[in-house]
C-alpha cells in the first residue's frame, strides 16, 4: 500500500531551538506543547484569550459529585505518565467494575463482542489480504469486518470517539497508525502487530486496562500544566490580534479561529481551514440515586448504533469506571454523549429540562428507570469534535506544504491537525521534544 502518512502533526516548519516563540491557545495542545518547550529551554510564551486553561477541558465539582464537560480521560502512555510524575500527580486507574463493554442491541444492553458468529466474522478479517487503498473507514470496515460489524461495532466505537459514523471518517486520517502499517504488510494481524511492536508488555498491560484520568478529573492536568507554566502564559490576548506578527506562531487555536490569520496572507490556507468542519457535541452528566435503575449492568458504558433510534451515541458509566465520580455510595454518575445533527443546530439552544427530557426517556428504555434524575449538567460545544473527513486528511499535506514554503515562521497543532486524543497530544508534543533535544 502507499498511503501517505503525514511527517507530524505539527503543521509548517519543524521547532527552531534558537528562535522564539509564541503559543496562541492554553487548551491542552497549547499547555503540552508549552509544558515540553519549556524542558527543552526554548523561549516561548503562551497567549490565552480566556481567563483560564484547558480548552474543551474542564472539570468541576457539584454538590452530587464531578462532571467532566468533555474528555472523560485518556488511554495511558509514558509520556502522560511522565509529564504527571513530573507535575506530581497521580494518575487513576480505572475501577475493576469498568471491565464490561456493552452495545445495544435491540434496546438491550448486550456485552462486546456480541456473539460467537459475530467473533468469526471479525477473526475472517486477519486471513483476507489488503488489496486497493480505503478512503473511508467505512471501506476499511466492510472489507475486513463486514457489513454487519461494521454497522455495529466500528461506526459506534468511532462515532464515541470521533463523533462522526465510519462513512464520514477518513480511514488513513482516523486510523493512521493502522494506514502506516499496512505501507508494510496486506495483512491485518502483521498490521495490528506492527502498531503495537514499539510497546513494552507492561505498557500494553497498561493501555489494555483502558481509560485513565485523575482523582479531580482532566481538570487536574490543565491546572498543573498551567501552575508550572505560570510565568510563561499571558491571560485575555486574542491571537488573532498577532496577525501581523513578524515573530514565530504556533496556533493551536481551533481551525475557525486560526483561519483569520490567514486571510490576507494567504487565500489557499485560508480556505483550506475554513472548510474544516466540526461537530455540534453535547456532553451530559446526570446524578440518580442507585434505586432509580430497576434494570443496570456496570461497567465502561454502552455505545448505541443509529439504527435503534436513541438520540444519545453513548453513555459513559463514570462512578463504575473511577473512584471519586461521586459524592455518596448510593450514587450513580452517567454522562451521555448527543451530537447536534439539526440544520440550524437547535439543541443548542435548548435548556436543562429539555435536555433532561429527552435522555431520560433514552435512559428508561435502556435500563427501566424508577425515578428522576437528582441533578444533571449540560455541556454544549459547537465546534466539538473536528471531522476527520478524507478532505481533511488531504488538507494536512497541502497546508504543511504552504506553511513550510510560503509562511515559515507559522504552525499549526491542535486536535486537527492529526490526532484528536488527550493521549495523542502528548505523545506529538513528546516527538516535537525528542527532535530539539
Ligand atoms: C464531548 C467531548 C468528549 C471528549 N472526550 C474525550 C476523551 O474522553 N478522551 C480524549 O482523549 N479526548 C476527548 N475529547 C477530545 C479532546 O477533549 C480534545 O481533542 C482536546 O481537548 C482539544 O484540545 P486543544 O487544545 O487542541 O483545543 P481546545 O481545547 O479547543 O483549546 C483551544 C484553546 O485556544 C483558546 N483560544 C480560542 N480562540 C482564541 C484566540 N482567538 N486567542 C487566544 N486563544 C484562543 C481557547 O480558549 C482554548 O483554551 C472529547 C471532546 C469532546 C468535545
């Protein structure tokens, strides 16, 4: 195969160790990127039009435990773990009670992997060889997995993920890992195989027990990355203000937001960003006392294909996968994952009780509910979740082409760029270190 696998996702020309630079954002792009500019004593400072840290991270506690209003947590790798111990925090494994992942499957909640039949299907996948490049996800999916697998499991296990189904996702931009491998080998297990190749066995020990995070939740990274990066960040600066800036800037501000940096510099990078779409996500956390479910399974949580008909993707079963999600034992905490697919995004301008409405009668399906929710708490974001679409893909190669050729002294990084995980951020941010080193 021959799919191109971009050099970094650090878009432009790579890290000068003898410049300067400026940082447009303190999401977690921003404050990763900083954190290890800083190790690597490169001169930078941090611009953040807010008040505050972290971007789409934000933890909070309430009265009946915490909410997370996006990332839930991150898939160990040393590199989290190392900026952690670093920062002295501990980091939280997932409870045993987050063992079990489930799918609907005719309104039922029913384990992965669904069934005996379903297992050979999967397993038929290792013996086909991969013959002409796949566009899309979906492609990729049907041919190894099948129709029906790839309806029930890959477009709901990348839908919680990337919150766009298989057919919408770019199969070399969503699975570039997997892309990369199979420029090596036509077979899925030697691919799987080679992905994995660089990890020690503690750490696929580490990575196969799933999800971590912090006792006070993603938040807790955000504001020690920040303590530690104190002098370094200047509060309430629009970057957009920096257009003519003749110094270094990395970007690491949303695509919508970096493009008008670009509009009289240059029309094709413009547009190129401009045409970046994202997804309307709408995150809820709901409390309910543990007699409200006449009908629970813990574990992770369950992913819900479209076809049943539910309005919300997924439920995450927080207080079964962590310890400290909620404020009393006779709580459950669960946050349920909504993308906005309305033509002019109605939801969101829909409140709480329309919100608490509406999944309710999701959740009762699910699990025969007795009683009401104690309280929940509605995270919206209109530009969510970047679409990993097969235009986007295309776009890394040509805007890293513009910015190293045309506009040397800008960069863009960020969860669209090539990566969209926690986990990912830091390992770019890490490779970004190990080069100036
Ligand atoms: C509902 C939801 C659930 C998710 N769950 C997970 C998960 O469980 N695990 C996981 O790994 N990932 C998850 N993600 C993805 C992950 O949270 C994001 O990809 C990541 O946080 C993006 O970080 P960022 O720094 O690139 O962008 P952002 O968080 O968007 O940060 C951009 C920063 O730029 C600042 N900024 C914006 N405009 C300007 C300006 N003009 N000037 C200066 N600064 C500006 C913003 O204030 C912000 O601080 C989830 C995302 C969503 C929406």
């Amino acid at each position: 195969m021959n799919y191109k696998i971009p050099s970094s996702n650090l878009l432009g020309k790579p890290i000068d160790k003898n410049q300067s630079y400026i940082i447009v954002g303190a999401g977690i792009s921003g404050l990763f990127l900083g954190y290890y500019l800083k190790k690597a004593n490169v001169s930078f400072k941090i611009v953040e039009q807010q008040q505050q840290a972290g971007g789409l991270l934000q933890s909070e506690q309430t009265e009946y435990g915490l909410v997370e209003r996006a990332a839930n947590g991150f898939i160990w790798c040393k590199e989290i773990q190392e900026i952690s111990d670093d920062l002295k925090l501990e980091i939280l494994s997932p409870k045993s009670t987050s063992k079990s992942r489930f799918i609907v499957k005719n309104k039922k909640l029913r384990k992965i992997p669904l069934s005996f039949f379903d297992g050979i299907r999967l397993l038929q996948g290792f013996t086909k060889k991969h013959g002409t490049p796949f566009n899309t996800l979906e492609d990729f999916g049907k041919y190894f997995l099948g129709e029906k697998n790839t309806a029930q499991l890959l477009t709901p296990a990348f839908t919680g993920i990337y919150g766009a189904s298989a057919e919408q996702l770019s199969f070399a931009g969503a699975m570039t890992q997997l892309a990369e491998a199979f420029n090596s080998t036509n077979y899925l297990r030697p691919a799987f195989k080679k992905m994995r190749a660089h990890l020690t066995p503690s750490e696929k020990k580490k990575r196969a027990a799933g999800t971590h995070c912090y006792k006070n939740g993603m938040g807790e990274l955000t504001q020690r990355l920040t303590e530690h990066l104190q002098n370094d960040i200047e509060w309430n600066v629009d970057g957009r203000t920096l257009k003519n800036e003749s110094g270094n800037l990395i970007l690491t501000t949303p695509a919508h937001v970096s493009k008008d940096l670009f509009k009289e510099k240059n029309k094709t990078l413009f547009h190129h960003l401009d045409a970046i779409k994202y997804n309307s996500m709408i995150s809820v956390t709901l409390f309910f006392s543990k007699t409200a479910f006449k009908n629970f399974k813990p574990g992770f949580g369950c992913l819900i294909p479209q076809k049943e008909g539910f309005n919300i993707l997924g439920v995450l079963f927080n207080s079964y996968i962590f310890d400290h999600r909620v404020a009393s034992d006779d709580l459950i905490s669960l946050t349920c994952i909504l993308r906005d697919d309305t033509a002019n995004l109605s939801w969101l301008d829909k409140d709480k009780e329309w919100f608490k409405s509406l999944i309710t009668k999701d959740l009762d399906l699910l699990f025969d509910l007795s009683e009401q929710p104690i309280d929940l708490v509605v995270s919206k974001w209109r530009n969510g979740i970047p679409l990993y679409s097969p235009s986007l893909y295309d776009s890394w190669f040509s805007m890293d082409d513009i910015l190293k050729n045309e506009i040397p002294n800008r960069n863009l990084f960020g969860n669209y760029t090539g990566e969209i995980s926690v986990r990912a951020l830091a390992q770019t941010s890490y490779l970004i270190y190990k080069y100036l080193k």
